[in-house]
C-alpha cells in the first residue's frame, strides 16, 4: 500500500475581517498528484470532476480574532462543505496567524468520503481510506465588497 497525495495551489480562501465569514471554492481538477494515473482515476471514478468541478466551503470563524496584531490564534471554523453534490455541516480545528498584512490559515481535518456519497470500487477499498487527512496551508485573501 502506497500514500496517496494530492496538492491544490488554485484555491483561494477569501476572508471578511469584520464577520469571520470565510469561503473557498476548489477546483477539483487542479489536484495534483504525483502519478498521473492516480490523478486520472481520482477525477473520473471518485470525485467525478466532469459532474462535480468544484467543492465549496462557506463558513465563519468562530473565535475573537484581533486582525490588527501580528500573533496567532487557534480558532474553530464551522459551515457547510459541499462536495461530489452533496452538502455536509462541518466544525475544523485551525490556526490564524498574522504577520504584517498577511493573514493565514492552517488546520488539518479528516474528510470520510462516504458522506460525500464518493464510493470506491472493492477491488481498491484496501488501498483508498475511509477517512481522507485534508490539510490547509493557505494564505487568506481579503473580502473585497464589489
């Protein structure tokens, strides 16, 4: 049995300063891993990318959070993730830190892809977990008012 990992660089969490509102679309398509076959297989047969192009997570943070001083917070975020069409409440542990007038986000959460109605065939059930470890390193970009 081998790790399977994939990174997606093209999504950008937008955050509002003065809600705590924070959303993210991801492009399914734009995981990267470090098979091709792995990456071909993950948007044909699991998340359905030509069905299902982006996951979207809307949400808000649920801590105090002076972003006007550098330092670090560990905050909840909770809302609504939908994924492979299907939209699931969801509560992550993360961490704010603020440096000068960057703001960022990391928090590691497990994904258990049968709520999100993602099936794996039985012949590959040994070597695709049940749970998915998601990992979130991301720069936070500022909510601008159109």
């Amino acid at each position: 049995m081998e790790d399977i990992d994939a990174t997606n660089k093209a999504a950008k969490p937008i955050l509002n300063t003065a809600t705590g509102d924070i959303q993210v679309k991801i492009p399914i398509t734009l995981f990267v891993f470090k098979r091709p076959l792995m990456q071909e297989h993950f948007n044909e047969n699991y998340l359905e990318s030509d069905k299902f192009p982006d996951a979207v997570f809307k949400g808000k943070i649920k801590d105090v959070v002076d972003y006007t001083k550098d330092g670090i917070t560990k905050v909840k975020v909770s809302g609504k993730m939908n994924m492979h069409g299907v939209e699931k409440e969801i509560v992550i542990d993360g961490t704010i830190t603020i440096k000068g007038q960057e703001i960022s986000l990391h928090s590691e959460f497990n994904i258990h892809i049968a709520d999100y109605n993602i099936s794996v065939p039985t012949v590959v059930t040994a070597k695709i977990a049940e749970d998915v470890k998601t990992k979130i390193d991301a720069v936070l970009e500022p909510y601008k008012k159109k």
